[in-house]
C-alpha cells in the first residue's frame, strides 16, 4: 500500500474515531449520540470544527478545554488512534475490499465496547444485538471469504457463542461460587460467533481466558485488591477475537501440525 492511500485510509478511521468517542461517552449515559453537537463535559462550551480534530486538536490545545481549561481525558486522542491504525491495520492486511470495509467496521464496534466494558462494565445491547445481526446479514452476502464467516458457519457460531459461553458461565459460577461473567459478554460471544464463525470461538475463549488471568493476577499482586473486585471479561474477549481475525488460521495450522 502506498503511503498516500494509507494516509488517507488512516485519516477517515481518526475522524471515525472521533464518532466512537461520542459513542463512548453517550451510550453508558443512554444519550443520543447524534444530538447536540460535542462540547466540553466540564462547561459545555460546544466545539467548533477546528477544536474537533481527531487528535492534533487534543495536542494543539495540549489536553485542555479552550474554554474552561479543564483536562480532556487522553482516552479520546487514544481512541481516536486505535481508530486510525485500526482501519490501516485490517486494509494493509485485507487490500482495498468490501470485506475490510465490513471487518474495519466490527472493529470499530469492538474497540467502543472494548472501553465502555472497561470503565463502566457493561457492553450495550445497542451495540452487541445489531451486531449479531449485521454479522449474520455479513455472512450471508459474502462467499466463503474467511476469515469472515459463511452463513452457516456464522449461524452455528451464534448458537456456540451464546450457548458456550452461558454453560462457561455457569459451571464458572458453579465451581467458583461467583459470578465470573455477565449476559453482556455471552451476547459479544454470539456476536463474535456471527461475524467469523465457530471456528473462530475456541481460539477467542482460550486467548481471552489466559489475558485476562494474566492481567487480573497482576493486578491483584500490584494493587493488592482481593478476589472480589470484578474483571471486565469484554475487552479480553475483544482482543482475542481480533487475534483469531488477523492470525487464526496460522495459529490453528501450527497448534494442528
Ligand atoms: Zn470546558
């Protein structure tokens, strides 16, 4: 790819970015992320266009409300640039194709849920429902196209992805005596099931569960919390899913050979 196109491809996903940080900042709070404009949290000074520039405003204004001063969190310029890179990353990797169109927007999807799940623990039905929706629409439109899924293989992952991860869940629950994981994650199982299939399942869990182990157990050594405090499951499984998307079938030839 030429660094003209990547720059271009790397620009939209920003300024689509830019749309995920509303998103993520109006979904927990169940506002419309359409209406009003975006403005500072702290004074409601509404931005004009040049202080809502996906990343160079965060900086030319060194983080702060033009306004009021007040410290911008750099998740937004952050977001923002997972955004960008994102798109770079699924388009250099699946060429200029209606397939990375579709897999730069799950990735979009994944990367709100992904943080939503990590501040507020939750991960909106807004988003995961159409989700499973559109990925099933996704894999009926489109031919044997992996790693994307095909119909049937999306329509079984939807029935493994829910069913799965509620009967992990449960005996989780069973064996543990609490609560490991919520509906919101099962449902992004379901979703992660329609978009790439079964298949794809395994390899999202078992990566899931070793993050998330890891980074709990750090933590809980670093911080010195209990066992109590609860894990947002979403962003493990998140992350897993985008590792079976980009190297699922080498890592499944390898672990079969
Ligand atoms: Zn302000």
């Amino acid at each position: 790819m030429s660094w003209e196109y990547g720059s271009i491809i790397f620009i939209y996903g920003m300024v689509v970015g830019s749309f995920l940080n509303v998103c993520i900042y109006r979904l927990p709070l169940e506002k419309s992320v359409i209406h009003p404009r975006s403005g500072c949290p702290a004074c409601g000074y509404l931005l004009p266009w040049y202080d809502n520039i996906p990343l160079f405003s965060w900086l030319w204004l060194r983080g702060r409300c033009r306004s009021c001063r007040q410290a911008i969190a750099v998740l937004y310029p952050l977001v923002e640039l997972a955004a960008g890179l994102l798109a770079l990353q699924v388009v250099n990797r699946f060429g200029l194709s209606w397939q990375s169109l579709w897999i730069v927007l799950l990735g979009f999807a994944f990367l709100v849920l992904m943080v939503i799940d990590f501040y507020h623990y939750i991960l909106p039905d807004l988003i995961t429902l159409p989700g499973i929706v559109l990925g099933l629409v996704v894999a009926g439109l489109s031919v044997e196209t992996p790693p994307l899924a095909t119909l049937e293989s999306a329509l079984i992952g939807v029935a493994a992805g829910g069913g799965g991860l509620w009967l992990f869940a449960y005996l989780f629950e069973k064996i543990t005596g609490k609560v490991g994981m919520g509906m919101g994650d099962i449902k992004l199982l379901a979703m992660i099931g329609a978009w790439m299939g079964w298949q794809s399942l395994p390899l999202t869990l078992f990566a899931a569960g070793l993050m998330g182990s890891v980074v709990g157990i750090s933590w809980m050594v670093i911080s010195g919390r209990d066992r109590s405090q609860p894990i947002p499951f979403g962003p493990y499984l998140v992350l897993g899913a985008w590792l079976y998307l980009f190297y699922g079938q080498e890592i499944y030839r390898w672990y079969l050979s």
